[in-house]
C-alpha cells in the first residue's frame, strides 16, 4: 500500500520499522537502565548523598515506594530519581527498609554517606525504635532526619476558632453541591458566562493537595454573588449564608490568609531548597503574622485585600466578633508555626555557613569550630575572589566547590546543606505515575518510564545504539 500511494522510497523506509509489539518497551527500559548506570556512578563519586522517600498508592492499589536523591557532580549539588519500588504486601518501616537497603546493596552504594533522609510525619517513617529513620541510623550513624516542611506547614495550618471552621465547612459544602453534580455545574457554568465573569467554574476541595483550600476560598469568593443567585432556586439548607455580610466577611479573610499561606508552600517547593531558605521563610511569615494581628486589632485589615474591598464596596465596618475571630486566629497560626518550626540550635551554630564573609571574629569563640577551622575561614572570609563568585551560586554550591582549598569547612557545611528539607519531589513525582499507569495500563512497570520522564539525565543515545542492529530477532 505504502509503495502503491507513496512510492518504492517511502516503502523502503517504512519496512526498515521492527515490527515487534514489545520493541517500544524495549527501548525505553534500555535508556533508562542507561540513565539509572550514569546516576549510580554519580552517587558512587560523590562525597555524601541525601535522600527523601514517600510511598503512595497506584491506580492498581499498588504501593508504591519513590525514592530521590541529592548528591555532588562536576563542583555542584545535583537532585535526581533514584528509584521507584512496589510494596508487595505490607508498607511498614520494616518492610520498606527492605527495599530501600536492597537498592542500596544491590547497587554498591555505602550507606555510611547517606547524611540526610527527608520524609512525612508518618509513624512508619518517624517512629523512635523501629521506624524508617530509626533503620537508617543504624547503617549510616551520621545521616540527620528531617520531617518535610511542606508537611507541617500543612499540619500548622489546620487549627483555627470554631466561627472560621464553620465558615471554612459551610464553604466546601457549597462548593461540592455545585461542583460535584454534573447538572448543577453545567447550569452554574452558564450562569457565569452569562453574567460575565471572569471564570465560570468553581473548584472542589481536597486535603491532600497542598494549595487547595487557598485556591477554592479564592475562587468561592470571587463568585459569591453568583453562587447566591444560583442556589436561590434549589434546595440547598445554606442558601442564606450568602446574604450574610458576617459570613461573607469571614470567608473574605479566609480566601486572603490561605493565599498568604500559597505562597509560603509555593517558597518552600524547587530545587536546592535548604534549611536555611526554610528558616528565612518561616520567620518572615511569623513577623507578618504579628502585624497583622496589629492591624486587625485596631480595624485595620489592608494586609487582606478581598476583605478590605468587600467591606468598602458595600460601605461596612469589620464587625466586632469577626474582628476577634481573625485575631485569636492569627495568633493561634503564630503559635501553631512556632511548634512546628522550632529554632534549630544546629542552624544557629552553622549561622556562619550561611554568609562566611560577614563573620565577627569576635564571636567565632562560641561556634562549633576548633581553632583550625576557625582560622581557615577567617582566610576564607577575606578572599575577595570567593566574595564576588559567593552571590552568584547558591549556598550548597558554593560550599562544594571550596573542597580542594577548604575541605574541612566544605565537607562540615556540605553535609548540614545537602540533606532535602521537603519531599516536593516524591509529591511531583506522583503526580507522573498517575499519568503514566492508567486503568489501562494497571499491569505495567512504571519505573522505566517514570525514570526517563523526571530525570535531569541524558541517556547515551549513541552508545546504545552502537550496541543495537537495525533488525533485532524476534
């Protein structure tokens, strides 16, 4: 057919194809195998490595263990894909331990420098005796646990006073009425488009995305006034809270103070994010905290936008118990963030890593450096060379690429910056197992494909070519 439309050339090309049904698969699994060698020989050359882990379930309910890991290459840190494992049967520490130290194993890696491991709150992963971590400890003696910060600022925010839940419920409930009945969105829709509004859907709430409640609030917000002429012909029990300008108000604050909060998560997720990044952050949102407890307290809130114009479009002042419910909330987030980001006295004894050239000598006596180190980073605090290259690297980086004249301070501030402080890339990575194992292929190995889809990794296309004939047997 192809000769007859398309000529002897064309036909020629197209039987130079393999026709095997597995040929595909086949390539894949070989670059990846590819990829994997190249990133095990990394690990293998680096100094220290760090790991975060996370497990979740497949399509296939399937538990699936992702591992990624940060290590040293070519003079800077380098964060990559390091495997993804079912779990059998059981998902406990023991059991993915297991997995984790026969991947180790099996490839020649040393656990003795593996110097971070990042993961959930889960028990699994945190339990003193017989967890995760606890497992790790006892191969690599030096490794620190860190809990993921996007996690706890997960769990910092979920407190709040009763009116606010209630507010925060109220809204969901409406949101799902609209949102999850096919009739009632597509009329809420058209609704929309015929009044003009910027978006014409609204969006459903689920806890285990990070930025869902700041984006649902937002978006009720913005769309209160048709969602009050919608629910106006049904049967939903809340249709009045709509009219309620207490309850408007309070939504108002909600939409703004989770947004606050969507760009704190958002800070915290990306490559090279360190302890220290995560400190700034967190003490920049506890100092903006206080002022708008400030604020609010004496009526006034321009720190939240939504409420500020929802107050003046429709000439009101901030009621008396709205006005006490943002506060008594806006400390109790302070307070909350305070429990889980506690002040690290290892940060505080490394605070010289942080900006070497900004030292007090004076004061180096109280660091945890001997006279030695200190010495060598009074030398290296006066380098001027260092001084202009140090803004335009980041930390970890810079650190790494001091090894050959500095080693001890480089090997002491590369194993402090260098463990992950989130598992921002288990989560992203999740989202591509559900996208690469569907229900229709539920029976696959995902690792191959994953592995080529999230790697920074180049495969040796060449090199794997010159291995193959064009007409493999079938």
């Amino acid at each position: 057919m192809t000769r007859i439309m398309c000529g002897e050339k064309a036909a020629k090309e197209l039987n130079l194809v393999p026709l095997s049904n597995d040929t595909v698969s086949r390539r894949i699994k070989d670059m990846a195998d590819n990829v994997k060698k190249t990133l095990i020989e990394r690990i293998k050359n680096s100094r220290h490595f760090a790991i975060q882990l996370d497990e979740t379930t497949d399509v296939a309910d399937l538990a699936n263990l992702l591992v990624y890991v940060r290590y040293e290459n070519d003079g800077s840190a380098q964060e990559d894909f390091m495997f993804c494992q079912s779990l059998e049967t059981r998902t406990t520490a023991e059991h993915i331990f297991q997995v984790l130290d026969a991947f180790i194993q099996e490839n020649g890696l040393d656990w003795k420098k593996c110097v971070g491991v990042c993961t959930d709150g889960a028990r699994a992963m945190t339990g003193r005796h017989s967890g995760v971590a606890a497992r790790i400890r006892e191969v690599a003696p030096e490794m620190r646990w860190t809990h993921c910060s996007i996690h706890r600022e997960a769990l910092a925010v979920k407190k709040m006073p009763d009116d606010l839940k209630s507010v925060l419920d109220s809204a969901v409930k409406t949101v799902i009425f609209i949102k999850a009945r096919p009739m009632n969105s597509r009329l809420f829709s058209v609704l929309c488009e015929e009044m003009g509004s910027e978006h014409v859907q609204l969006l459903l709430h689920t806890e285990v995305r990070w930025l869902s409640r700041g984006k649902v609030l937002s978006r009720l917000f913005e769309l209160h006034k048709e969602v009050q002429i919608f629910l106006q012909d049904t049967t939903f029990p809340m249709t009045d809270i709509f009219e309620d300008t207490v309850w408007l108000s309070q939504l108002a604050y909600l939409s703004d103070i989770f947004s606050c909060l969507n760009e704190l998560n958002l800070g915290l997720q990306g490559l090279s994010i360190n302890v220290f990044d995560v400190q700034c952050k967190i003490n920049a949102l506890l100092k903006k905290l206080k002022l708008f407890e400030i604020k609010v307290k004496t009526g006034d809130v321009s720190a939240f936008p939504a409420l500020e114009s929802f107050l003046s479009d429709n000439d009101l002042t901030l009621d008396g118990g709205v006005r006490e419910n943002i506060t008594a909330h806006l400390v109790s987030l302070r307070q909350q963030f305070l429990d889980y980001f506690p002040v690290m006295p290892e940060a505080e004894a490394s605070s010289w890593m942080r900006n070497p050239f900004s030292i007090d000598t004076s004061q180096m006596a109280s660091e945890d450096l001997t006279i030695g180190e200190q010495e060598s980073l009074i030398e290296l605090s006066c380098d001027e060379t260092l001084k202009a290259a140090f803004r335009k690297q980041t930390l970890l980086d810079f650190w790494i690429k001091q090894h050959s004249d500095y080693p001890v301070l480089s090997d002491k501030a590369v194993r402090f910056l260098l463990p992950f402080v989130t598992t921002y890339f288990c989560e992203k990575g999740f989202s591509s197992v559900v996208v690469i194992k569907t229900k229709y292929r539920s029976r696959m190995d995902a690792e191959p494909n994953l592995r080529l889809k999230v790697t920074s990794i180049d495969p040796d296309i060449f090199g794997l070519c010159s291995q193959r004939h064009a007409h493999p047997s079938h």
